[in-house]
C-alpha cells in the first residue's frame, strides 16, 4: 500500500473525460496551482497505454480511495455515475474538489460547489448558481442569473441562456441551445443541436428544432 499524501487528488474514471480532466489539472498546475494529482482510480477495463502516453497511472478500483488519497474530482459524464460515486466517496471520507480551467472566465457574483469541472474556454457571466458535481464542457456558455443544480453536465460548445434553471442531473447535448427563461427538470436530456424554446418536464428527452419530447 502507497503511503496516503496530504491533499493528494485522483481522477475517477480513466477514459476520455477522466483524460480531459486531467488536461485542466496540467494547465492549473503550469499556472502556478497544485492539484497534487497522483493517478486515475476506475473499476472498468483502462487503456494503460494511453494513460503512458500522458504520464498518469491507474492505480486501482474506486474501493481503494482511501489508500492513495484524500481529495477527489469525478471525471464521467454521466450524472447518474456522478452522484453514486460521490456519495461512495464522501462516505469513505473524501473530499470533492472543484477544478477552473485558466482558459475559462467567470464574471461577477458567480458561486458553485465542489466537485465541479470547467474546462477550457467554458464562458460564466454574472450572477450564476452552480450547484456540486456539474461539468461545464469545452467552450459552453451561461448566461446571467441562471441556476445550475448538482450534478448537471453541458457538453462541448452548448449555449444556456440567462435567467435559466437546470435542474438535478439535466444533460444538454453538443451545441444545444436554451434560450432565456427556460426550466428544464430534473435528470432531462437535451440532444445535441436541439434548441429549447420552452420548459421540459423531469426526465423528459427533448431533441430538434425547436426542440420537443421524443
């Protein structure tokens, strides 16, 4: 067994996310910060050879937290993984820790959880809720007074407008659009290239345009 090293952060989940992840832990720590990342933990099959190639180990199963750290950032897309895993692992004692790309802005009056992800070119504006466990994807967009709850994701380039709600666990696909004013409920899916023009129920799939229940 490692020795446990004070503040020492994996990565769970070794595939692409998990990797991009990484890819902003790097770019905090070429800025000046310390993520103290010591390897990726996931229960499934890995590509080890990938993990050589960007200097990163697999170190074990999620089970084994507690030997190689104490401090924990989630890198799968999926929110319903999310949320098990977090509270497996705030059960055994870990920490979520929220990571910002430097590459990304955030304007005024802005707050958010921990355990959140914002990745690269990913554009907060003001007054903006963000709850725990939320992945903000590269280049995505949110706009004024806007509410985010935990374990949201907004994938690679997708607009949420101001003044909108998304609710626990909602996904809005690659270079969807919500405009202002919309709620969508909770654990909701927004396709890709769908535009959301008025408010989606719980659970409910909307794809198109404009975008309508399918």
């Amino acid at each position: 067994m490692e020795e446990v090293m004070a503040n020492s952060m994996v990565i769970i989940g070794a595939g692409g996310f998990g990797r991009e992840v990484l890819d902003v832990v790097r770019a905090i720590e070429t800025a000046g910060g310390n993520c103290n990342f010591v390897g990726f933990l996931d229960d499934g099959e890995v590509d080890v050879d990938r993990l050589a190639r960007i200097n990163a180990r697999h170190l074990g199963r999620c089970s084994d937290f507690d030997e190689f750290a104490d401090c924990y950032v989630i890198g799968i897309g999926s929110a319903e993984a999310r949320k098990t895993l977090a509270g497996q692992l705030d059960a055994a004692g870990g920490h979520a820790v929220t990571l910002f790309h430097p590459c990304a802005t955030m304007g005024a009056d802005t707050t958010m959880g921990e355990g959140c992800v914002i990745t690269a070119g990913v554009r907060l504006t003001t007054n903006i809720r963000i709850g725990s466990h939320v992945d903000l994807h590269v280049n995505c967009t949110v706009g004024h007074d806007s509410v985010l709850d935990d374990f949201v994701s907004v994938f690679p380039g997708a607009t949420i407008s101001g003044d909108v709600h998304l609710g626990e666990g909602v996904t809005v696909g690659t270079g969807a659009n919500v405009l202002p004013g919309i709620s969508i409920g909770r654990n909701a899916f927004v396709g890709a290239g769908a535009v959301v023009t008025r408010d989606v129920p719980d659970g409910a799939t909307v794809a198109g345009v404009p975008a309508r229940i399918s």
